[in-house]
C-alpha cells in the first residue's frame, strides 16, 4: 500500500571538485609561470640589447683597426685594398661573425668587400644609414643590419654585420635560461607541494574522514590539534557538532526505543492470540511503523481480528496507527457487522487526520463453530484462506481507502471455514518487497509459500516461511516498508 517512490532511490549524484591542493597549485604554478615568463621576456630583451649594443662596439672596433691600413694601401691602388678588405672579411666570414660585411669610402670611390657576393650600391647605402642612426641599425633586402664606422679625413670604413645572427645567440641564451628556471620552478613546486601536503592536505584529509564517520552515525568523535589556528578552530567545532549530534542522537533513541515499546504495548498480548489461535510477526521498517493489528474474543467460539496499515512508515504512521487502534475499540464495540466498522471508522478517520493522510484496513468476524469467515476491506492488501486440500481463496478489498471520502461504504463477504483451514492477514510491505534490481515480490510467491507450508499444520511455520522468503528475495537490501503478517488457525 505505501509508495516507494520516495523511500527507494539508489541514484545519489556527486559533484565532483578539484581539491584544495590542486587548485593551490595551479594557482602558485600560473603566478610562477607568469612571472617567469615575464622575467624572460625582459632578460631577453636586455640581453638582446646588450649583445646588439656590444657587437656594435665590437664592429667600430674591428673598423678602428681596418682603418690605419686601408690608409696606407690606398696609396698603392683600390686593387690593394680590395684584396685587403675581401681577405679580412672572408676570415671574419669563417670564424666568428657569418652574415660578415666590409665597405670602404675613399675620396673618390666606394669598395666593399666581395669574399661572399653581397656587394651592391644597396648595401653600402644601408651601412651609411646605419652609420647615421643613433641605434646604429638599418635595413637591406628586408634584412636588418647592425653597423660600426670609423672615418679619418676622406677616408671611411664600414663594418657590418646581419642582426639576425645576433638575435640567434640571444635566443639560444634565453633558452637555456629558461632551462635553468623550468628546473628551478620544477624544484619549488614540489617543495609547496610537499609543505601543502603536510601543512594543508592530509590535516583536512583527517577532518573529512572525520565527518564522514559523523555522516554514518558514528557520532562523538573528536581529533586532535593541527597546531595551526585556522584547522584548529574548524577541528574544534566539528568535535563539538559532533558531541552535540551524539547527545541528540542518545535523547532520540531514548525518545524512539519508548515510542517502540508503546507501539509494541497497542499489540495483543503473547497470551491473548496463543489462546485465540493466532501468531503474529510485526516487524517495523523503523524504530516504530504504520501497521497495526488487533483481535478480541467476543466469546469461545468467536473472534473479531483487525489488521491496517498506513501509508507511510515512521513516527507519522505510528501516530496514525494508535488513532486506528482507538477507533476500532470504539467503533467495534458500536457495532457488529464489519462493513459498520469501517463505515465508522472511516468517517471518524477522516474527521481528525490530516488531507493526503490514508489508511488501508481489514476487519474480520471469525465464527469458529458456525464455520464462517464474515470481512470487509477497506483498499487492504489481500488475505487468504488456505483449506485443509491446499486450496487458497482470496479476500480481495471490497471497498475504499480510509481518508478519502468520509461517506464511503464497504461491503462485507462471507466465506465458509472448516476446522484445520488457515486465515493469513498481512500488510502490502510483505508483497511488495524489492529486490536488489527493483522487483516486486509479488503474490504470486506467497501464493507458491502457502501451497508448500500449510501442510506442517504450524502458524508459526507459515509465517516464519513468509518472512524467509521475503529476506531471499530483498537479498541485501534493507527493509523499505512494514511487514506484518498474522496467522490464524481455525
């Protein structure tokens, strides 16, 4: 009768986060990669002015020292200081500076160097640019050049060189920089992450494992001090949430374990159904349930049996329970007919519960010397009747749950019943108990149940094999719903 809908759900999403230690260290990672990329670019740009800056000292050097000679060749011709300068410039070509240029300006003419075949008006045009400008650079071919000059009198002397092998160097310098600081940075990241681990990770590993045992009811837990504020005072409130949580869990067992024993105390007494023929197992799905049962001997021969059940399980049920129980006493010594009962106790049920509260019933006259079985049902799951030849008949409801309309009516059955047949009453948490993937286990097992246990001629066997197979099939599943179970001999 009761849903399960909200009850069973094994679907329980997690969001998954990045730990604090990750994200520390993509943040310390991020600031120091930023910073060490910076620092870099400013390194390679000093460093890139300072070798243009000392390769131009060195090219106005080399043309300090090519002047003093070119001077005195030129005396002798331009073919002398051709040969000069293209000798001067190929071993510069070969050894130190590639990308190497020589021009000279006489009074009259301009030589350049042709040991690599780039001279050109272009080129000689470009160095005196370069010559001019305060930076010393200029352009030819789309090739930026770095230039160093000397001049005496008429005579002038141009050195050059393509800034490109220039920026090369410092490239090359600039990456083994960078090396030096990747394994610096490699070094530092796991120092923090080291200290992160032991100043950060495994004490908050600690305080979550904490409260996950406070999570599982393991309540009163305490830890020890991290030694640093912060940790120290969230430790100090989880204990203290936690000794909180365990005194109110104490006062709620109390509290539950009274509940339980008041429930327990509405039952029949042990002496009163042995005597009546009856065995009753009631097991709550919590400390206390919605199902409820009840008998009284009306005389030696005949017995008037009660069994309900209200949607839902918990204390909310067992309040409503208890009212049930009040209403049957009262409404059943009204009247004698079970379809009466219930017409009653449906408009009194109706009258002081709450809207959505519903309740399922079954009202039972067993005459015993008469040989009649006289019930309504109120929506209650179905009983049955297993004769002494196996044959098991049905009591179907014949009318509404209780709580939804007040006027509603049921009808009232009579069935035959012979000495040695056996009446089952029980409540839906028997049927519909779950599987582990979900399947109900159905009245069609416990049809199979009453066929192969009725013979033993034991109540307590019939119900005891009942309950066993209902524990099969749940497997390891936890109990979901009420299950209460009454067998009667007639």
């Amino acid at each position: 009768m009761k849903s399960k809908t909200d009850t069973f759900d094994a679907v329980s999403l997690r969001h998954k986060s990045i730990s604090i230690r990750l994200k520390l260290l993509l943040t310390i990672n991020a600031v120091l990669i930023s910073a060490m990329g910076i620092l870099l670019l400013i390194d390679y740009r000093q460093g890139l002015a300072e070798r243009m800056q000392n390769k131009q000292v060195s090219l106005s050097e080399e043309a300090d020292v090519l002047l003093p000679a070119i001077m005195a060749l030129q005396h002798h011709g331009t073919a002398d200081v051709q040969t000069y300068i293209d000798s001067a410039c190929a071993r510069m070509q070969d050894a130190t500076s590639p990308g190497h240029h020589i021009a000279v300006e006489l009074k009259d003419e301009s030589i350049q160097a042709r040991a690599h075949s780039r001279d050109s008006p272009a080129f000689i045009e470009a160095m005196r640019r370069g010559a001019a400008s305060p930076d010393h650079l200029a352009s030819v071919g789309g090739q930026p050049i770095i230039v160093g000059a000397r001049e005496d009198g008429d005579t002038r002397v141009y050195v050059s060189e393509f800034t490109t092998n220039v920026r090369r160097e410092a490239r090359s310098r600039l990456f083994a920089r960078a090396g030096g600081i990747a394994l610096i940075g490699l070094v530092a990241a796991a120092i923090v992450n080291f200290l992160l681990l032991r100043l950060v990770t495994h004490p908050i590993n600690r305080l979550v494992s904490m409260v996950r045992r406070i999570g599982k009811g393991e309540f009163g837990a305490t830890m020890e001090y991290f030694g640093t504020a912060e940790l120290d005072y969230l430790s100090a409130e989880v204990a203290t949430m936690s000794h909180s949580l365990a005194e109110a869990d104490r006062h709620r067992r109390q509290q539950m374990a009274k509940a339980r024993a008041i429930q327990q105390n509405l039952l029949p007494r042990t002496e009163q159904l042995k005597s009546a023929g009856i065995y009753l197992t009631h097991q709550p799905a919590e400390d206390v349930g919605g199902d409820y049962f009840d008998v009284k001997a009306v005389n030696d021969h005949q017995l008037v049996v009660c069994i309900g059940d209200v949607v839902g399980h918990g204390v909310p049920a067992a309040m409503s329970a208890s009212m049930l129980k009040t209403l049957f006493a009262h409404s059943s010594a009204q009247q004698d007919a079970p379809s009466a009962v219930l017409a009653e106790i449906n408009r009194r049920f109706n009258a002081v519960t709450l809207e959505g509260d519903f309740a399922t019933m079954l009202m039972a006259v067993v005459d015993r010397r008469e040989g009649q079985l006289v019930y309504a049902s109120a929506g209650h799951e179905a009983g049955y009747l297993v004769r002494t030849d196996g044959e098991i008949c049905e009591l179907s409801t014949t009318g509404m749950l209780l709580g939804i309309d007040p006027e509603a009516l049921c009808d009232s059955v009579t069935v035959e019943i012979s000495q040695g047949d056996t009446i089952v009453l029980l409540t839906d948490g028997l049927t519909e108990t779950l599987s582990p993937s979900g399947k109900l286990l159905g009245r069609d097992a416990l049809r199979e149940v009453l066929r192969d246990s009725h013979c033993d001629g034991s109540a307590h066997h019939i119900a005891d094999a009942l309950l066993r197979r209902a524990a099969e099939h749940r497997d390891d599943q936890p109990q979901y719903d009420d299950i209460t179970v009454a067998v009667i001999r007639v």
